[in-house]
C-alpha cells in the first residue's frame, strides 16, 4: 500500500519536474514539504425542508497529507496529496 502511495505522489507531482526541465531560465527555489497526519471527526446531518431528519453521518477517519511548495521565477507552486481511511456509520 505504501509503494503504491508513493507512486501516486511522484505521478501527481510529475508536471513540477517537468517544469524545471522545460524551463531552464527559471531559477526555482528549493521545494517544501511538509507532511500532515491525524485524526478527523466529524458528524454531519441532512434536513428536509421542514426540519426532519434525513441521514445522519459520524465517524473517524485518520488521514495523512503531504505537501510541496517551490517557487520558479514568478510561479508559486504547490500540490497536495492526501490519503485517509477509516469508519462511518450512517443513521
């Protein structure tokens, strides 16, 4: 599972490579990156028009979410790549 994240995090980033090498003129900046991992709760609720319930969602989902951020020349570039898992329960 972990490989094939990591595959779809260079995939995803592929366009700011090719950017670099497509573009030679532009001086880029080091890329950022940070990495973003926890636990999202939650717990939503649909109404009809006159106030009865309809669905009631809730759960926990964990998530982790890596980031890149670099500059070229006046471009400021980012991308983001999340993943998350987890229970929801439906009422």
């Amino acid at each position: 599972m972990r490989a094939a994240a990591a595959r779809r995090l260079l995939h995803a980033l592929g366009p700011v490579a090719a950017l670099g090498s497509a573009a030679p003129a532009l001086a880029c900046s080091a890329p950022a990156w940070t990495l973003e991992a926890g636990a999202l709760h939650s717990r939503w609720q649909e109404q009809a028009d006159n106030g009865r319930r309809l669905l009631q969602e809730h759960g926990t989902l964990a998530h982790l979410v890596a980031r890149l951020a670099t500059a070229c020349g006046p471009l400021q570039l980012q991308g983001a790549l999340g993943l998350a898992d987890g229970r929801r329960a439906y009422d």
